[in-house]
C-alpha cells in the first residue's frame, strides 16, 4: 500500500488515501466501546441518524461492512456540495434512503442479510468525524407443538427465531400470561431454540403456551393453545332436597373435553343451557306427586362414547311463594300477613286518639284564658257576689266532655 503512495500517478494517490481513511475509520468503530448497538426484527423499518458537528456543509458519507466484497467498506451514499445520492451501484440501494437535511439513514424492510456495522463519517478541511453503529437482526419467533392431544399423551412444543450478526435472541416459554415455564435451550447455528415435554393431563385442556422473544428492547411473542380431550366426570345435580315447587329449577353440569350433552329423563319442561350444564322447571302436572329425573352427561372420545348418569326423586308441591321444605309456609305467610295488617291498624288508631287528645286540650286551655278575660269585679256588681251566666266555650267543653264519656 505504501507503494502506491509513491507511485508516480498522482491522479491515483487521493483515491488510495480515502481508501486508506475509510479503512481506519471502520478498524476504530470495530473496536469502539461506545458504537451504538441497534436491534431490530426482520421486515421492520431502522433509520441510522448522523449526529455530526456541521457548522458548514461537509462532505457526509455514509458506508457499510456487510455488502462488501473485500475488505474495503461499501459506499452506500455521499454527499458533497450538490452531488449528493444513493450510490447506484449498492446491492442494496432500493432498500436505502438518506435525509437531505439531516443525513439520517433509513434501512426499509431490513433482512437478516442486513446485519452488520454502519458508519457515518463527516470530513471538512483537516477534521474527519465518524459515527459507528452495529445493526443486529432477528427473526420473528414460530411457535411449534402439539394442539391436540388425549390426557396422558405426551406433547412436544419449541420456539425458535434465525438471527444474524453477533448477539442472539432470548427466548423464554409461559404458560398463560405471566407465569414462567420451564424449557432448554437446542444450539443450532445462527438459530435461536427453546422447547420442552408435556405430559397432558386433564388440567391442561384449554391452557395457552406463549414464547416470549426479547431482542434488545424489543418484544415479541407466539403462542400455542392446547386442548386435551378426557371423558364426561363431576356429574352434579343442584339444589339436592326432598320437595320443590312449580316452576323451580333444577339444574345438572358435568366436566370434560368435548364439552359434554347433557339431558334429562324424562324430559320435562326445558329451562335454560350453557357450556356444560342444562336446567329444567318443575311443571304444574306433577303437583302433589312423587317424581324421579335423571341427568345423563355424554361425550365422545377417541371414536367412544362416554356417558354418566345421577338421578333425584322429590315431590311437588303447589306453593309457589312458600317454604317447599316445611310444607307449612303458606301458613306462616299468611300469619305474618295477619300480624303486619293488625301492627298497621293498632298504629293508625293510636295516631287518631293522640290527635283528639290534643284537639281537647288546646280547647280547655282556650276556653280557660277566655273565661279569666271577661270575669267581673265587685264594684262592677255592687259589691255582690253574683254567678256570671255559662259561656259559650263552658258550654261545648261540657258536650265534649259528656260525648268522651
């Protein structure tokens, strides 16, 4: 190399010495503890700004160390007075676009081919500044494993993601949204593996594995949703008693994978359904009578047919606001009536003496107050003691009185 500089082309000797300059540049970056790592994931858009001291316009260069073809870094853009643009012969030229203003490089649909380091370098008179990134690329995480599957059958599941470049994903497996679940990792080349055995049992139907990939600060995830078919169980019937009533309920679940039929024998007036259980209502013609229902649950599973049986017998009787137990309800409910109608009878009658009660004493004490008003002296009757005629209030508080007794 040394000899080329003293070559007597002189027209030759600037072109080496950028060579030279760029190959320096990106020996720094290479070993530069404070290179700037980015992660992204295949398919997304990475933009690879360019924070330069530009006090004038400087000549801006943008290149990379993952399309080259020999040691020399490949040009992926310039810049320098109006010359300025995509180099057009980049493998990967479409897939580039730099910000007139800011120089800032946008990488659109990145692909794990794309990994690699990145430089910026800025040049004005005798001060040339770089700015170094390393790009990681991985994939998206494809979950993998058995969806369907008997209780006792073993499943096999596995995670994995390609990577490029020089820092792998981290993969780790749940078991629904928050709960960690145990795996190994499986090395492969420039593949990122973590699985692990299941043994279903009855517990596992309609559990959600989901593979959590963390790449830098990015998070992804996928998941697998198993279902482990069992036969029909946990046959209830419910309310269990000795008598019920027109129109109540009586209502029969079960467990299992399918979800199980459920019906009634003999089938009586249908109520309502839903997953795994089915009601009836006690109908009006078994009124005073003695009855026996029986709940049948069925499923099938792996080509047979599974079915459980419980039945109840009660009796029915007519009281439809009562106490079905005791059979005395409507006794109780009508003498409670009886109590609360007497309670509301005493309470009017009281509220109605007190209010005569009153009215009588407000007149006495108005009458009294009149009575002292109009009362003669004894110069006013010639000194004579005489009896002043009954008033008119003296009057009607006698009638009042005479009508209390």
């Amino acid at each position: 190399m040394l000899s080329l500089f003293v070559s007597s082309d002189a027209a030759l000797r600037p072109k080496l010495l950028a060579v030279v300059v760029c190959a320096t540049l990106f020996l720094r970056s290479s070993t530069d503890e404070n290179m700037a790592i980015v992660y992204a994931i295949a398919g997304e858009t990475v933009h690879l700004t360019c924070p330069l001291p530009r006090p004038a316009t400087p000549r801006i260069e943008w290149f990379d160390l993952v399309y080259n073809t020999d040691p020399r870094p490949k040009r992926i853009y310039s810049a320098s007075g109006r010359r300025r643009g995509i180099e057009p012969s980049h493998p990967n030229g479409a897939n580039y676009r730099v910000d007139a203003n800011n120089f800032t490089l946008t990488i659109r649909n990145v692909k794990l081919e794309d990994a690699g380091t990145y430089n910026c370098t800025s040049r004005q008179d005798q001060q040339t500044l770089y700015q170094a990134y390393y790009l990681a690329v991985s994939g998206h995480p494809l979950c993998n494993g058995t969806k369907l599957m008997r209780a006792g059958q073993t499943g096999h599941y596995s995670c994995e993601s390609e990577f490029s470049g020089n820092y792998q994903p981290k993969l780790d497996w749940h078991r629904g949204p928050d709960n960690y679940w145990k795996s190994v990792d499986k090395f492969e080349v420039r593949l990122a593996k973590r699985a692990f055995d299941l043994k279903a049992s009855e517990v596992d139907d309609g559990t959600t594995f989901t593979c959590l990939l963390k790449f830098g600060d990015v998070i992804k995830e996928c998941s697998v949703n198993l279902t482990v078919f069992y036969p029909v169980r946990d046959l209830v019937i419910d309310p269990i008693k000795e008598s019920f009533t027109v129109d109540e309920e009586i209502r029969c679940s079960a467990n299992g994978s399918p979800t199980p039929e459920i019906s009634f024998e003999p089938a009586l007036d249908p109520g309502r359904t839903g997953f795994g259980w089915r009601s009836i209502t006690i109908p009006r013609s078994l009124t005073g009578k003695k009855a026996t229902v029986e709940c049948v649950a069925t499923n099938l599973v792996d080509g047979r047919l599974k079915t459980v049986r419980k039945s109840i017998s009660f009796s029915v009787k007519d009281d439809v606001g009562g106490d079905s137990e005791t059979g005395d309800g409507g006794k109780k409910g009508q003498s409670t009536q009886s109590k609360a109608s007497s309670s509301s009878g005493a309470i009017v009658g009281g509220i109605v003496v007190g209010i005569m009660i009153l009215v009588i004493i407000v007149a006495v004490v108005f009458c009294v107050r009149l009575r002292k008003d109009k009362k003669p002296t004894k110069e006013e009757n010639g000194g004579a003691k005489t009896q002043p005629p009954p008033t008119r209030c003296e009057t009607q508080t006698t009638s009042v009185k005479e009508d209390e007794v």
